[in-house]
C-alpha cells in the first residue's frame, strides 16, 4: 500500500497514493493511518485525489478514522475524484466530512 504523511503548513497531511479504496486494503489502509489521527496533534487532511474507486468498505475505513480521532481535533477530505464524490454524495457523507477541494464546489 502507498500513502504518505508529512507536515503541511502546521497539519498532518496523508496522502493516498492508489487509485482504489476497496475491500481489498480498507482494513491495511486503516491500520496504517489510525496512529497517525489516533492520538492528540494537529488536525489532518486526508487526501484522497489518486483515489479513482470507493467501495463500501473503503467508506467504512474513512468513517472509522474520523471516529477514531480525540475530542477538538479534525479531519478534512481533500481532493475527491468525481467516482468519489459520487460516493460521498450517495451515502450523505458529504454532510458529514469536512470536504474541500471536490468535485462539487465543497468550501474549505
């Protein structure tokens, strides 16, 4: 699995770097980006604009971690792809996330 993390203007940016969030990593990809969010720190962006495929599964981790992070720190989705977006847009997480930079005008 490819995903970076680095240090963005004061905030912990991980970016996923494969074009599918699917059943086949969700439970990895969770596993590798929880200790990054887990504990206190700055709030993140999880950057998502290589990822061309979504399933219910790959949801299902990005849920989980947002629950996973400690009172007063955030989350934010960046770049989502339009198959994405669609995702997120089907399921109404695009009234749960903090999205910007999307494909359907989100405001940061």
């Amino acid at each position: 699995m490819n995903l970076t993390v680095e240090d963005e203007d004061g905030l912990v940016v991980i970016r996923m770097l494969e074009k599918r969030l699917d059943a086949v990593i969700a439970g990895e990809f969770k596993d590798l980006v929880r200790p990054h969010l887990a504990a206190p720190g700055p709030d993140a962006i999880l950057d998502l604009s290589e990822v061309e495929f979504l399933d219910s599964s790959g949801l299902g981790a990005v849920i989980a971690l947002r629950k996973a992070l400690p009172e007063g720190r955030r989350m934010r989705l960046r770049g989502l792809t339009p198959n994405v977006t669609r995702v997120f847009r089907l399921t109404r997480m695009d009234q749960i996330f903090d999205i910007i930079d999307a494909g359907f005008g989100a405001q940061p």
